[in-house]
C-alpha cells in the first residue's frame, strides 16, 4: 500500500489536477444539457449569434446578412478565426460550450506551467539565448507582469534547480487560474495571458519556445549548437515569433490584445531606458530590443489578419453606428473612489477572480508583513522593485483605470486622441487582474517554500481552489449545476431558474416553426430572450449586441416608443445604451427573466404595430398572453406547450 500511495504522495498536484478535471467532466458530462448555464452576457448573447450564423450559414461568409436585428452584416459579429468560436462551427452548441469550459482550464495550466518553467528552470535554458542575470530579472518584472525572476538568478547560482521546488504551486495555481468562473465566451482569452508573456520572454531572449537542452558532444566531438550557435538561436526566437502570430486565435482584441500590445509597448521602452542606462558608455541604441519590436509587429499584424471584420468596421465604418449614441456615466470624486474600491475587492462578474473572502485579506497581510520587513531591515526601495509588491500595485493601476474611465473629461480626452475608439471602455485594463491575483497566490506560497513551510503553502492553496469551486458567481456553471440539482432532489421541487435545455426548449420551437410553417420570416420575442428565437433558427427584429447601424436602433426605438415613453427607466436604458434591443413592458417589468414562472401585471403588448409591419415584422413568440392583441392587428395563431419546457408559447402573427 505504501508503494502504490508513494507516486500519489510525490505527484499529488498531478493527481489534484486529474481529479478536478474529471471530476467537472463527469458531472457535466452526466447532467448534460439539464445543466445550469449562466444566461446573462453569455446564453442570451453570443450563443444567439454563434447558431443565427450556423443556421443562414454565413459563419464564413462575406457580404452576407445575419437575421438578427432586422438583418446585420455578418462583418458586425466576432471573427471566424477564433477557437472558441470555431468550436460552435464544428460542434453541436452545448458539446462547443463544454469543449471551450475546459479547453480554457487545460489552456491557463498549460500557459501558468510554461511560464512558471521559463522564470526558474534553468537546466532547460540554452548559453546561446541567455541572457545576463539582470537583464533576464528585468523581464520577469517588466514583461511578466511581476512574476518573480529572482528565482533564476537563485537558481543559477549552482545551487537546487528551482524549477523542481515550484512546479506543484505552478500546476495548481494554474488549475485554479483556470477554474475561475470568467466570461465564457473569452475565457480561453482571460486563461492564455500567461502563454504570451511566456512567448515574449523568449523573444527578448532569442530563444525557442521549448525548452532545449543544449546536447551532449559524442566522443568529444562538436554538436550543431556549438558548431552554429547563431544560426540556432536565430532560429529559435523567429519560431516563437511565428507562434505569437497566431495568438490572437486564443485572444481577442478589444478585451485584450489592445492592452497586451500597450504593455509591450511600454516594457520596450522601460527595458531600453534601463540597459541604455546601464551601457551608456557603448551608445544607449545597441541596447534597444529589436526583437521585442518586431514581436510587437508580428502580434499587431496577427490581431488584423485574425480579426480581419473588426478592423475593416472600426477603420473603414461604412455607416455610422449606435456606438457614438452610447451615454457613459459621469461619476463624481466621491463615486470614482468608491468605484475603485469595489472593484478591487470586489471585481466585474465578467473578470471574476473570486478572492474576496480568502486570496484579497490573505495577500493584503502578507503585504505588510513583507512592508514590514524591508522597513526593519532598512531596505524601504525594496518596496519599489519586490516582484509580489508590484503584482499589488499592478492590480491596484488597473483598479485606478477602472475608476477613472467614468470621469467624463478624462474619457473625452481620450476618444479625442483616437476617434476610431470613440465609445470604447479602455478601462477593460481589470481584465488582467484575475491573473495577478493568482500571480500574487503564487509568489505568496512560494515564499512560504523558500521557508521550508511547503505544508502551509499547500493549505492554503488547496483552500484557494475549494473557495474559486465553492464561489457562487455568476459564471460558475460547476456551482450552480450541482447547487440546483441537489436543491431539486432534498426539496422534491424545481427551482425557478431554467437549465440549458428548458431555455433554449429546442424541441418545442421545432414543432412551433413546423406546424406554423416558418419559412425565414421575422418576428419578436416577448417574455424571453430574442436569443432563445436566434438560437432556434428564427430570424428577430430584436436582439442582443453592441455595435450595429444607428439607424436602425432609431427605427427600433420608434417601435417600442410607446413602451419607453411611459417608463423612463426602459427610456434611459435603450437610448444611452441600445445594446438590448427588446421589447419592454410598458408597465416597467422585466420580462425577459429566464424564469421557470413567468408572472406579470400588465399584459398589454406597447408597440407600434405600424413600425413593426415596417421592418419587416410577421411573428410575435411571446410567454405572455397578449390582452391588447387584436388592436395592434396580431392573430393568435397557436398556443404550444410541451414537455420539458418550462415555456407557453403564444404566437401571433399579422398579415
């Protein structure tokens, strides 16, 4: 028994992987589609995009319209060439879903890994690509955003290869890193931050993205590497260089990639200052990296080709579009910092690091303390260039953009310098924090391996991932799936929300389209999400997404009218937002909860039946049953129920 516990004891955080892979797997894979799947920002958006292209078959399409909106450029939509995306062209939508939950999580194991690898592994790193000490720490602090490359230097002083002490923090920061509840649709996006500072490391470097050991010379002769060193390294650095091109497959631009490329730009300039400082003698532009500035580039270039839709739309607009309508908030002093506040401790559900109650207070101390220490020893600068330290205040800049993005004149200021990004949140920088979170965890337990404390380090990993799991956020598919279906087994009751398959009621909807004879025409949602309809095959007037034609969200906006001008909430919402282009209760309801109950005062419909009829209008799918139907001239045609669905459809139609 010894035996057989022995591997366990010495891989557990293989094993630890191993099991909270699978384990997530066979849940899910069991449930199926009875899980619960987070709607908001996710099923009622891109998954309505996703299969109105699979259905009108214009994924790949150019010059196409999608029946979403009216009818949409296809160019609108997110690009082709992106994985997660490509996922839902190969794959039945629920199977794409799940594919891209754990891609992401063995993609963030698979970055952390690597990037851990390159900072402390110095058995694997070539003479021909190394670099001196310095520079080499420079870059784990510029270009890595603080990961501590001390380690290196540690390592290369003869003593123990850090890279065998650290590997379990850095297998299981990345599982937990991975298993973060974040946007799904970009969370392969949020969990390959890591890959490319592992990529641009090796760049600065002039080195391959593996990590070759140098061979061996056979009966002293002499290998290729010592024969050609140039020639290899050369040849390495233009390789990683070739990967990073293709990059933006895992990325996407707005979220990330425009940051990503200000980050370099800024460690280029940081790392040439401070090498030219440092070699002043011998000319400051022989110390400029010129490799950097072609990965910079490389990767620019490599976002146009990928997202080749998003460029031509905000470079070459050929219709103004409702972005410029969109109205920011204007936040006083006051509301600014207390913005910033909650975002540090709190975050955005879209970039959820779920460190509030145990990684925020647990790093807070562990600043302190390190304050503390470096003030004892007399060593204040040390605050300045401590790899865990500038993690903190990473996060805490990103907070600051956060917060200062609502201040009307700085964000005017900013859509003046560069008017194609007129309406774009630049403050999306706080996407990058769930990664130095968990940047921060790991040099925190790392320390406490440097102390010989590795059981402590270990606890309080493992508690790290119990709370991320047990978290109940908004993405949190795992939580909620297993949270509802025990709810539904102890009480012997069904809760309200709906799972995958009750949303979306497939079934239901193809004996509707069947028995209505549905042949492409347009129509509304009422009571439910337009993406339940897009989803379906059912082409909408209305329907989810930021960016698409002004005009046609003022022709959109007459037809609610009647609804927005008696509840100035919904007024406010379309006019200085617009993305949710739906149909509102004049009564101020949300109709559109995706509920198992769908319960409501008011059952009058408040539309312009005549501006309905205009854009194209045949059909209203509504949950509700419309009281005020025959004024506005719709017919019900059919009221359809089935099992499985939570729904009762009422369809209308107009002639």
């Amino acid at each position: 028994m010894k035996k057989l516990l022995q591997p366990v004891i010495k891989k557990w955080y293989w094993f630890l992987l191993g099991a909270a892979v699978l384990g997530e797997a066979a849940v899910f894979l069991f449930v199926g589609e009875n899980s619960y799947i987070a709607v908001h920002d996710n099923l009622d958006l891109f998954m309505g995009h996703f299969m109105a292209m699979k259905h009108s078959g214009t994924f790949f399409a150019h010059d196409a319209v999608v029946p979403i909106l009216g009818g949409i450029t296809r160019d609108y939509l997110s690009s082709e060439f992106s994985l997660y995306n490509i996922l839902f062209f190969l794959l039945p939508p629920f199977a794409a879903y799940l594919c891209g939950y754990f891609l992401k999580i063995l993609t963030a194991v698979f970055s952390v890994y690597v990037l851990a690898k390159d900072i402390y592994d110095t058995n694997g790193r070539s003479s021909a690509g190394s670099l001196p000490a310095g520079q080499d720490a420079a870059t784990g602090q510029c270009a890595a955003a603080g990961q501590n490359a001390a380690g290196v230097q540690s390592a290369a002083s003869g003593r123990e290869n850090a890279w065998e002490k650290y590997r379990p923090i850095a297998v299981v920061c990345g599982l937990i890193y991975g298993l973060l509840p974040l946007f799904p649709t970009y969370g392969i996006a949020f969990s390959s931050i890591p890959l490319v500072i592992f990529l641009l490391r090796r760049i600065y470097r002039g080195e391959a993205p593996w990590n070759g050991r140098r061979p061996k010379p056979e009966h002293g002769g002499r290998t290729e590497t010592a024969v050609r060193p140039q020639e290899r390294k050369t040849r390495g650095w233009l390789f990683s260089l070739l990967l990073l091109f293709f990059y933006p497959l895992l990325s996407y631009f707005s979220y990330f990639g425009i940051f990503i490329l200000g980050y370099l730009l800024l460690a280029i300039l940081i790392l040439w200052v401070r090498d030219g400082l440092r070699g002043r003698k011998r000319g400051i532009f022989r110390f400029f990296s010129w490799r950097l500035l072609a990965a910079l580039i490389v990767l620019s270039l490599g976002y146009i080709v990928f997202e080749y839709r998003l460029f031509g739309e905000m470079l070459f607009p050929s219709v103004e579009t409702m972005r410029g309508s969109m109205a920011e908030d204007n936040f006083t002093a006051g509301q600014i910092v207390k913005t910033i506040w909650e975002v540090f401790s709190q975050a955005i559900f879209h970039a959820q690091p779920s460190h509030t109650r145990f990684l925020l207070p647990l790093c807070l101390l562990f600043f302190l303390f390190r304050a503390a220490c470096f003030l004892r020893q007399g060593l204040p600068k040390r605050l300045l260039t401590d790899s865990f330290c500038l993690v903190l205040y990473f996060i805490v800049g990103n907070c600051l953009i956060y917060g200062f993005y609502y201040w009307g004149g700085l964000r005017e200021l900013f859509e003046t310098l560069i008017p194609p990004l007129e309406g774009f949140q630049f403050n999306r920088t706080v996407f990058f924090n769930p990664f130095l979170w968990y940047a921060a965890l790991f040099l925190l337990v790392k320390y406490l391996y440097d102390r010989r404390k590795k059981w402590l380090g270990n606890a309080l990993l493992l508690i790290s991932l119990a709370v991320v799991v047990l978290t109940p956020a908004v993405y949190n598919d795992f939580y909620y799936t297993l949270y509802y279906h025990a709810y539904r087994l102890v009480r012997g009751v069904e809760v309200e929300n709906l799972n995958y398959r009750e949303f979306f009621s497939e079934e239901l909807f193809d004996e509707i389209k069947e028995d209505i004879g549905y042949d492409g025409e347009y129509g509304i949602a009422y009571g439910m999400h337009p993406a339940v309809l897009s989803y379906n095959g059912i082409s909408t007037l209305d329907g989810y997404l930021g960016f698409y034609p002004q005009e046609y969200k003022e022709k959109f906006g007459a037809m609610i009218a009647p609804a927005t001008e008696r509840v100035q909430e919904w007024d406010t919402y379309f006019w200085d937002w617009g993305a949710r282009a739906y149909i509102f209760s004049g009564s101020g309801e949300n109709t559109w909860n995706p509920v198992r109950t769908m319960r409501v005062a008011d059952d009058a419909l408040y539309i312009d039946a005549d501006m309905f009829r205009e854009l194209g209008g045949k059909y209203l799918f509504s949950r509700i049953e419309i009281g005020n139907a025959p004024e506005l001239g719709f017919t019900l045609i059919g009221t359809y129920s089935g099992e499985g669905s939570p729904y009762t459809i009422y369809v209308y139609g107009q002639e």
